[in-house]
C-alpha cells in the first residue's frame, strides 16, 4: 500500500500519464468558467434541420460529435501532440502522429453515418456553424 501511495505521489508531482482517476486530484479540483467563444453546429438534410428533441440522447451525440470532432481536428492534433507525444515520447517528428483526413472524405462517410441514424436518402447536406460570443454577437458560416 505505501508503494502505491508513493508511485501515485511521484506520479502527480511529475504530471505524467494517470495511472488511476480515482488518484488524479487535478481532474476533479479545477472550478469551470464559461468559455468566451461557443461553437454550435447546424446540419440540415435535403433542406430539413435536424433537431435533437426527435432523437435519443445517444442518437443525436452520434450525428453531432463526428462534426465537431472533425472540425476541431487539426487544433486538437497539436495539442496532443505538445501535451503528451512530444512530452512524453522522444518523436521530433509530428507527421505520423496527425491525422490528415479531408473534408470531401469527411462528407462521404458522414454522409453514410447519417443515413442510418435518418432513414432518408441524403441528396444535399449542409453543415453551418455559428460561433456565438456572449452575450448575443454570432457569426454564422456554411462548412
């Protein structure tokens, strides 16, 4: 017990990879400020928004999170790879570590995704984000 109690003690002081969450203090102890920018997605389908209210919770995290996920991607490339490859692997090189997918490759099999979640087949597909910024300025872009 006084191994893992020391292991775990090294392990928060040095701040590398979690062994355990219910010993990662960091995780629960931060207080949560709003953010100054959100990002909101709206997809329609053949001229149609889609909304969340006429799908299951789990139904509507599968249409929406491969969007954001997808356009976050290259933001969230290289903090993984300055918060934990570079940090922890001795890589210098980040190429084999990024993930180069395209937004015509993206449409394709999103596409496909969510024909399976609508049961319609999809002739137009538009994906328009709006970035608010609090309290009530947005801008609005088709993707």
């Amino acid at each position: 017990m006084l191994a893992f109690a020391v292991v775990q003690l090294g392990n928060n002081i040095r701040q590398d990879i979690a062994i355990s969450p219910f010993y990662g203090y960091g995780m629960y102890s931060e207080k949560m400020t709003a953010d100054s920018v959100y990002q909101v997605y709206e997809i329609s389908v053949n001229k149609k928004i889609l909304l969340a209210k006429d799908y299951s919770p789990q139904q509507w995290d599968n249409i929406m999170q491969p969007v954001i996920l997808f356009y976050k991607q290259q933001q969230w490339n290289g903090y993984v790879w300055q918060t934990d490859i570079r940090r922890l692997l001795p890589f210098t090189d980040s190429a084999n570590y990024m993930n180069h997918f395209s937004e015509p490759e993206f449409r394709v099999w999103y596409q496909q995704r969510l024909h399976q979640y609508t049961n319609t087949i999809i002739d137009q597909l538009i994906i328009k984000e709006t970035i608010y910024h609090p309290p009530y300025l947005s801008t609005t872009v088709e993707k």
